[in-house]
C-alpha cells in the first residue's frame, strides 16, 4: 500500500476568500495555490526577475 504524504503550508488563514486580500485596502488578487516542483525552484530567484521579498513579507 502507498503511503500518503502530507505537505504542511507555512501560512495563517485568517479568513475564507476566494483570493488574497489586502485587510488594510479591501483589494483582493486572484490567488491560486500549487505546489512548487524541485525542478521550478532555479526559476524563482532574483537572477530570473523573481520580485516578491520574502525576508520583506
């Protein structure tokens, strides 16, 4: 029998919404959660034009 995996996200829900959402503006961002492959990660740096901060958020 295959053994299941569980992913942990590193992440507070603090409300359901169908989005991020700016809790000082009210703005909302289409949001879509996926998991990031091993292969993707040389694709999300600084060199590539990654822009989020995440020492920043």
């Amino acid at each position: 029998m295959k053994k299941e995996s569980r992913i942990g996200l590193d992440f507070e829900v603090d409300k359901l919404t169908n989005s991020i959402e700016n809790i000082i503006t009210g703005d909302s961002f289409a949001t879509e959660v996926l998991i990031l492959e091993k292969s993707e990660l040389k694709l999300v740096s600084k060199r590539e034009k990654w822009l989020f901060d995440w020492k920043e958020e």
